[in-house]
C-alpha cells in the first residue's frame, strides 16, 4: 500500500531517494520540481491544450489518497526510478495515440535530462478533449 505524500516517514524516503550529496552539501528535489518539469514538457506536445489538475487530484484521492501537482503525480520506485502519470486535456482535432506516446517520450527526455534520474514509467490520462468554439 502506497503512502501518502504528505506523511512524514514518505517525505524522508523522498529526501533520501531524491538527495545528491557532494563535497558542498546535499542537494534535494521536491515532487512539485518533478511534475512541473513533467508538465511543462507534456504542454510542448503539440495537439495538447493543457493539463488536467482537477482530474488528476480526483483520480489520486479516490484511488491512492496521493496528492498531484499541475495534474501530473510522482511516484518514487526503488532508489533513483521515477513513475509518473500525466493527465491532459488533448485538441478535438488531434490523434489521441499519437499526442499520448509524444507527450511519454517528451516527458521522459525533459526529466532524464534535467534530473539526471531514470524514468521507469510514463502513464499518460486523456482526461478531457478540449473543442474548436
């Protein structure tokens, strides 16, 4: 049973897992960093209006009591493997398979390349379809 990101004993785990110690000091990333760096590269993807925060806090309560930034949810798995998923609003007039599998490759290029940490897994949610008005 996951725990929930605001416990103390989960923010400690995350400290540890997500700290880089050097001869300066440590330094630490919090989730909030890793899912704005996920959105911001989901939102690059062409045929995506935007990200699904309402969803992704409702999905999380209901399913895992977690909590998600910028409708994206962090999950830490083993020492350095990050897990994410990634709920988006996509434009009427896109392919939904291909907006998804650009937004997983882009999403795990950005945070591979910014955090310097595996990305073990990129679960992308159309939560909505956004239409011409």
């Amino acid at each position: 049973m996951p725990l929930a990101l605001d416990t103390p004993a989960r923010r400690r785990r995350i400290r540890r897992i997500m700290s880089e110690n050097g001869s300066l000091g440590a330094v630490r990333v919090a989730n909030e960093v890793i899912a704005s760096i996920a959105a911001l590269a989901a939102c690059e993807v062409e045929g995506v209006e935007g990200m699904d925060e309402a969803a992704a806090r409702h999905f999380g309560d209901w399913v895992r009591r977690q909590a998600a930034h910028r409708g994206v949810r962090v999950h830490i798995e083993g020492d350095r493997s990050i897990h994410l998923e990634v709920f988006i609003t996509v434009d009427s007039e896109a392919r939904l398979a291909d907006v998804a599998a650009a937004v997983q490759a882009n999403v795990v290029e950005a945070t591979e390349r910014m955090l310097g940490l595996e990305v073990g897994e990129v679960n992308v949610f159309v939560s909505s379809v956004a239409f011409a008005t």
